[in-house]
C-alpha cells in the first residue's frame, strides 16, 4: 500500500451485520490503517507496508471470522449452562 492509499473491498451484504466487530478487530491488528464500513462493505485508508492483497484476505477473514463466532454463540452458551449445572 501506498501513501495515504484508500482501498474499498466489498463484502457481500448478508455479512455486513458483521462488519462493525471484525473492524474492531483489524484496528487493534492494523493500528496505522483506518477502516470504516461503508454501504458496499470496507474502506482501508492509510499509509502502510502491507499488501492491498493479503489485507483484502484479511478483512473477508475477519468478517467471516465474526460471523461464525455469531452463529455458534447460542451452541456454546447451551453447552456453559449444561456444564455449569
């Protein structure tokens, strides 16, 4: 990544429920990029060594990541509760 280069990755809209805590995150793992959500998905701005490619990766991964700790949530709460009896 350049200078000041802004990147724009879309995420597909039924993941975008996710994005708000995938970015927070990829703000504590990219301190020097600022990211926010945008209606197509996230915008990367900032001066970094990181490859726009791999933080592509990163940020889908992140999302992803997200959705699976969302869609688990209720399984591992059940099994806490079976455990804790």
């Amino acid at each position: 990544m350049s200078a000041r280069a802004i990147i724009d990755i879309s995420i597909d809209p039924e993941f975008h429920p996710f994005i708000p805590a995938a970015l927070l995150r990829l703000r504590y793992i990219y301190p020097a990029l600022k990211f926010r959500s945008t209606d197509a998905g996230v915008t990367v701005e900032g001066a970094s060594e990181t490859d726009p490619v791999r933080l592509k990766r990163e940020v889908a991964y992140q999302v992803y990541r997200e959705k699976i700790f969302q869609d688990t949530l209720p399984l591992r709460q059940s099994l806490y509760e079976m455990l804790a009896r």
